[in-house]
C-alpha cells in the first residue's frame, strides 16, 4: 500500500487535502468519486516514508471521545458525529486526523480501520473500537476506554507531580555550580593574579577549572549537547531501549517502582480489553504493544505461547519470573472465580497505590539528599576559593 495525498471537494463544496493509502492512485480516485466527491488531484504522499507519525494529545483526545460518546448517546450516526467534532475540534493536529477517519468512514472504511489508519493514535483504542464493532455495543465499549483512560491519566499526573520538587532541585544546584565556576570564581582569579601569593591545590585546581570553563564552555557545552543526542537517538534503538530497560528495572529501590508501575498498566489494560469482549491471547498481545518496559513485553509474548497451549494464564506469567509473586497469585484467583477481568482491576489499583506510596517515600530521601550534595559542594567551592584569604590574614597576625 502506497500513501497518496487526495485534493477533493464534498458535497457543499468545500475543497481539502486529505491522506489515504491505496494500492494506486486510479484506486483511490474512484474510490471517492463513488463516494459522491470531487476529485481534484490525486499524487504520492511527499516525504511519507521518512516521516514520523504525529501523536494526538491525550487529553484533546479524551474530551473528543467523551463528545463523541454523547452525540452517538444521543441517536447521531457515527459519520455524522464524526464530521460535526472534526468541524469543531480546535486542536490542528487531531482535527486533521478526524477529517481523514471522516472520510475514510464515509467510503465504507469502518471506524477501527480508519483510526489504524492514522497511526497516531493509542493501540488500546483501535482495538477496543475493533471489539466494540464486532460484539455491536461501541457506547459500553468507548465508556470503558473513556474510564480506564481517566484513571490512567490521573495516576500519571500524580506521579509526575511528585517529581517537580526534586527536578527544580537538580536544576537549581547545576545553575548554582554553574554561576560559581563561571562568575565567582574568575573573579577570585583576578584577585589572587594581583596579589602573587602561593596558592593551596585546591585553590589552584579551582581556578583552573574557572579558567577552562571560561575559555572552552561554549565547546564544552556543544560536546555535551552532542553526547546526549546521540545516546537519546541509541535509546530509540532496540538494543537502547532494551539496556534503558534492564537499567530501570535494575537500580536499587526506584527499579521496583518502575516494575509495579508497568504490571499496574497492563494489568489495566488487559482488564479493559476482555471487559470489552476481546478474547484473551488478542488482549495479551495488544497489551504487550502497549506498555513501555521492553523486559515485561517480551515476558506477555512468552506466556502467550504458554496460554495458546492451555496453560491458565497466571501460570504461564509465573514461568517467566518477571511478574512480581503477588500479582500471579491475585491473577490465578481471578482465573479460578471467573472473575479475570474485575481481578485484573484490583491487581492495577493495588500497584499503583504501592507505587504512589513507595516513590513519595523515595522522593522523602532523595531531596534532603539533594540539598546535603548541593551544601557540601558549595562549602568545598567556599573554603577553596577563601583558604588562601584566611591564610594572609593569619601571616598579617
């Protein structure tokens, strides 16, 4: 399939470019002048393969679903609805895209397809839109999305809420040592140039650094800005993201966090999915894709080779030996009461509690530890820059 950019009128008359794929451009043009359009032109999309797929918002996107399951509440036809909020949506980004699922639905296209279509949007979404298609209950489907996304949005705020203190505390002592290697300390070098006394190590180590710092900073700074461009793009790779991965799960105290963190996600997410009516390998395998750590999507797709060969779900998680013991137990209770799905939720709720508990514990720590650091470096600065001062006074005595 190749991506075309289609210039084409509707019936009222309003011209617009849309992006289709298509296996020819003769397929596309008739495509919409079936569909009752004007087509205008019909050309390879410019730049499309090294382009990158643009991401909706999540909170446009949720206030858009939550508009869009009223108007269908409300006895709208789905191309109706989907027309009036690409009409109203104010968001340029999301407004193009629901034009593009518009027309694509207006051809016969059906809704999941079309949202698949457009590349950035969340995979939870386009499945669930899928399950609630073929089970013939998309409102149920949508508010169950809606919820799960909710929840979701409101742990993520919170934990990153907990962050901001420590963050502008990092940021505050780098700032710091920046202005005392780049401003105090040149000028304690001038001083010290004029006087001609010797000078401890320390002191001369200081103002060596200063002087460096002054005359190479710029490139210091281009070298750094490099480092971390490329070891941000590295991280886009698989080998990156799998020893990003390992790193994060690793590190003592903030690795448990991160893992209670990601089986609450897709603990949630899988329960969204089989409330939604999606049998359970399909479930496993989208909500594999849908979460970020690398080390337990590998551990999902293992353990649903175990579950297309009968094995019961929490023991096939078990046999993997990343997810945490407590989870399979409350899994395998879930598995055994029929009640998987309300299991799933509880095992989501129980962890990202843990994990609100377990961070603000952490953040308790680090951020004294942040301001000792910050303390001890600027007294070292201090007595280095003002020994040599409190060694003339005491010759002068």
């Amino acid at each position: 399939m190749t991506e075309f950019t289609i210039r084409l009128a509707d019936e009222r008359g309003r011209v617009q470019e849309q992006t289709h794929a298509a296996a020819t451009a003769e397929e596309l043009r008739a495509r919409f002048t079936q569909a009752g359009y004007l087509v205008y032109s019909v050309r390879p999309r410019v730049g499309f393969a090294g382009g990158s797929t643009r991401k909706v918002k999540l909170e446009p996107f949720l206030i858009y679903n939550q508009q869009f399951l009223t108007l269908i509440r409300a006895g709208l036809p789905i191309l109706s609805s989907l027309e009036l909020l690409a009409k109203r949506q104010k968001n340029p980004v999301l407004r193009a895209q629901l034009e593009d699922v518009a027309a694509r639905v207006k051809t016969g296209e059906s809704i999941s397809k079309a949202f698949e279509a457009q590349g950035g949007f969340p995979l939870v979404y386009t499945v669930t839109l899928l399950a609630g298609e073929r089970s013939g209950n998309l409102e149920e489907v949508l508010q169950r999305y809606l919820d799960f996304q909710r929840v979701s949005l409101t742990f993520r705020k919170k934990l990153k809420s907990s962050l901001i203190y420590p963050v502008f505390l990092i940021i505050m002592v780098i700032g710091l040592l920046i202005f005392l290697i780049t401003f105090v300390v040149p000028r304690f070098a001038q001083l010290y140039d004029q006087l001609g006394t010797k000078l401890p190590t320390p002191t001369l180590l200081l103002l060596s650094l200063g002087k460096d710092v002054q005359h190479y900073g710029i490139y210091i700074g281009l070298a750094l800005a490099l480092i971390i461009y490329f070891i941000v793009r590295w991280t886009k790779t698989d080998s990156g993201a799998n020893f990003v991965d390992r790193v994060r799960i690793g590190t003592p105290g903030l690795g448990q966090v991160w893992l209670k963190y990601q089986v609450g996600l897709f603990s949630r997410t899988l329960a969204t999915l089989l409330t939604g009516g999606l049998p359970l390998v399909p479930s496993l395998e989208t909500a594999a894709r849908s979460i970020e750590s690398r080390q337990i999507s590998k551990a999902v797709y293992t353990s649903v080779e175990g579950v297309r060969e009968g094995q019961g779900l929490a023991t096939s998680l078990e046999e993997t030996g990343v997810f945490p013991e407590l989870s399979v137990e409350m899994i395998e209770v879930g598995e055994s009461t029929g009640a998987l799905p309300a299991m799933l939720n509880s095992v989501a709720e129980f962890f990202e509690e843990d994990v609100q508990t377990q961070l603000s514990a952490i953040m308790s720590l680090i951020e004294p530890m942040i301001l000792v650091v910050m303390g001890v470096v600027v007294v070292i600065i201090l007595i280095a820059l003002y020994e040599p001062i409190f060694s003339l006074g005491n010759i002068g005595g």
